[in-house]
C-alpha cells in the first residue's frame, strides 16, 4: 500500500487518554491503537479531538508519523458523551478552520465514532476525498444524533466489529446503511500475553494452591454477575475453596456502586470471602491479573465489545462464558473455552467444576486462544484490514491525485450546498437541544 495520509475526527476520543492519567473507554483506545499502528506501517495520521487537558500543545507528535491537534473547544477535561455533543458546533467549525489554515492534504478522512459524522462529511465534501467511518456499539449509535444518520450514508464505508454487530446496525438503520464491513476489534498481543501463573500470584501476592477465576465484568451487567456468584455458591463446598478475583479497575462512581452491590450480593450468598477485588491498579498491569487465573469468567458488556474476551485469549486463558453475542465471535466452544446458557447457574457450575478439574484442557484451551489471537485479532492484523479497506475504497472512488484539492479551492457544487445544509440543521438540532 503507498503512503497516505489520514485525517481521524475524534470530538470524543482522545488517544492521549490514558496519558493524562485518565482510565481510557474502548473507543479511544481504539482510535490510539489503530492510529498508532498505521503509522507505524508508514502512513502519516493526524488526529483531531477536543482537547482534554490544557498541558497538551496544539501539535503534538506523540508517535513516529502521529499527530494530536486537539481543537480548543469546551473545559479542558474529558467529558460524557453528552456534554461533548453540546461542543460539536465548534468543534466542526474549528477543524475546518484549522485545515484551512495548514493547507494540508489529506487522502482519506476517518471519524471514529458518528458524533463526528457531520465534521468528516463535510471535510470530505471540500477536500474532495472519502470518508470512513467505525461505528463501536450496536444500535444506540445510530440514534444518537437523530438526523445524523443522512450523514452517515455519505459515507464511503462504515465499520462494524462483528457479524451480530453488522446485523444490529442494519436493523437499526431500517437497511438504510448499505457501505457496512465486518473488521474485529484488535487486541494488543505485546501487552496483552502468557505469563507463568505462580510467578503472577507471587507479584499480586495470591496464594499458589486457591483455584482461582478471574472475572472480567462491567456495572451494566448485574444479572450475568448473579448467575456466576449463584453458580459459585452451588460449589461452595469444593475445597480448597474457589476465589473469584473481579477485574475491575473501576475509578468513577457507578463503577464503585457496582462493586458495592457484588459485595452485597456476594454476602446473601455466603461468599464474602470468596470475593477478591483488584481495584484500580488491574488497569496499569491487567495481564498479570490475568495471567494469575486458571481461567476467566466474562460477564458480557452491554454495549457487545468482544475486547474481554480477547484479553484473556491473549493471556492464554480459557474463557467461560454465555452463549451470547460476542463471544460466539470470538469463542469456539471447546476450543477456547466453554460457553453455558444465559441465566443458568447450574450449567455454570458444571462448567467451571469441569475446567478446574482439569488443567491439561486449560492449558490446551489457552494456547489455541493465544494462536487465534495471534492470527486474527492482533492490532498489525487489524490493521491491514484496515489499511485495505483505505485502498478499496480509494480504488472506487476513482480521485486521481491532482483531483484532490486543499479546503480553500473547493467550489460548492448543488451536490455539495445540499450536503452543507444537512450539516447545518445536524447543528442546528444539537443547538436546540442545548
């Protein structure tokens, strides 16, 4: 592939996240992972975002071919998805701006979530280049700015993490989103990787003879998190007993809440003591975590990210999950794990009583899941999806590269004043809500 050079639009997703200190949510950690990762392969990334934090310059090269230009819009602190959007005005009338201003050339826009949908619509429009845009979550997102979605059939492809997720986004679109293609979420396997479980239980000091299941939860999923603490109270009776270490990493208040009532619901169970909380500094070394567990438990997200599930593969860890969405994306039961009926303690018992029982088939299960992961899911191999997905659509959209111009020579055809006056009444919309 030759070189490019991309534009990402992030109103709210700042890859420097997890830089400032600050626990970074899925989608900013895929839009640093993947920005990262292009540039890496060659390609020249610029990222637009809201800045979050006022130590950061307005140009920050933060990796090898990477840039940050956060765009001054709003409190200089991470926001809701909410309150970012009542920024989205000035933000698209900022990033325009700036363009303009830099003259820069871009070969493709990428917007990483739809709040910025209308922002890389309209850029596409006046520099005369496609767009792409990756859609995270099923259905809410495109709901979530109303007219938006007109925007979003301008672009050239859309990007859904699973064949459930291409099906929620099509049923929700009413078949309106045609341009829709499947590339998985990655997960970092350099980060992310085996390490031998005594010398992790040393470090977090974990006793070596607990049989021990680490469960990868979310607050949204209280239900899921019954039947696994019912299921565990069905072996109670195993000894040595079974300890259930809750990877949590939670800093915000609902997180806390959360724990508060697992602790709850772990009392009126009779398994006080068999809860163990990592608290906050899983998010720093969440492998080791991992890498602690003769196997994890997941409670499945609701927003459908399959990244849990990924995360134990790549520490070679077998996964016992429910036979939901994603895991049957991602999990092939019994091969990587095992997966029981939703809301069935009984079943979940039985299955973690039989992977205990056997740690040659742990063994088996976390290997061929580290190896799917590898070849899969890796963040170098989702990225040449990515970057193939760039070509074909640069391919198709037939722009030879003199016919790509800088923002302050485009003219505004009919087509273009239509695509204009969308955007407008998108603002328009959000300003109303203010």
């Amino acid at each position: 592939m030759p070189e490019r050079r991309i534009a990402f639009i992030a109103p709210h997703a700042d890859p420097l996240a997890c830089h400032h200190g600050c626990p970074a949510p899925p989608e900013q950690s895929y839009l640093e992972e993947l920005s990262r990762h292009l540039a890496a392969s060659g390609h020249w990334v610029d990222v637009f975002t809201r800045w979050e934090s006022p130590e950061v310059p307005d140009d920050l090269a933060w990796a090898p071919n990477a840039r940050v230009l956060p765009i001054r819009t709003g409190p200089s602190r991470p926001l809701s998805v909410d309150d970012a959007r009542k920024y989205l005005p000035a933000f698209h009338d900022a990033v325009l701006r700036r363009v303009r201003e830099r003259a820069t050339r871009y070969d493709l826009i990428h917007v990483n979530t739809p709040l910025g949908a209308s922002t890389a619509c309209e850029l596409s429009r006046r520099l005369d280049v496609p767009f792409v845009l990756t859609v995270h979550r099923h259905g809410h997102e495109v709901h979530a700015v109303g007219i938006e979605r007109e925007i979003m059939q301008s672009a050239s492809r859309i990007i859904v993490h699973s064949p459930a997720h291409h099906s929620a986004i099509a049923e929700a679109s009413n078949g309106e989103l045609s341009a829709l293609q499947i590339i998985p979420w990655g997960i970092d396997t350099r980060q992310f990787r085996p390490i031998d479980l005594l010398e992790a239980r040393h470090v977090l000091g974990i006793d070596h003879w607990v049989p021990l299941v680490a469960c990868a939860w979310h607050p949204g999923s209280a239900l899921d998190m019954s039947t696994i603490l019912s299921g565990l109270a069905m072996l109670r009776g195993v000894d040595p007993p079974i300890k259930l270490l809750i990877l949590d990493g939670a800093t915000d208040a609902r997180s806390r809440s959360g724990i508060g009532d697992l602790r709850s619901m772990a009392g009126a169970l009779g398994l006080q003591d068999r809860l163990i909380v990592a608290g906050e500094r899983v998010a720093h070394v969440p492998w080791l975590y991992y890498g602690a567990a003769d196997l994890v438990a997941v409670a499945p997200p609701p927003d459908a990210h399959h990244t849990p599930y990924l995360e134990a593969m790549a520490c070679a860890r077998p996964v016992l999950g429910f036979d939901v969405e994603p895991a049957r994306f991602v999990i092939e039961h019994e091969r990587h794990g095992l997966l029981v009926p939703r809301g069935n303690p009984e079943s979940w018992a039985e299955a973690l009583r039989a992977l205990l029982a056997d740690g040659t088939r742990r063994a088996d299960m976390g290997t061929e899941g580290r190896r799917r992961c590898e070849a899969e899911f890796a963040w170098p191999v989702v990225t040449k999806r990515t970057t193939d997905l760039y070509e074909d659509v640069l391919a198709s959209e037939h722009r030879p590269q003199d016919a790509r111009y800088s923002i302050e020579k485009v003219t505004k055809s009919p087509a273009s004043r239509d695509t204009e006056g969308l955007v407008g009444r998108v603002h328009a919309g959000v300003r109303a809500i203010d």
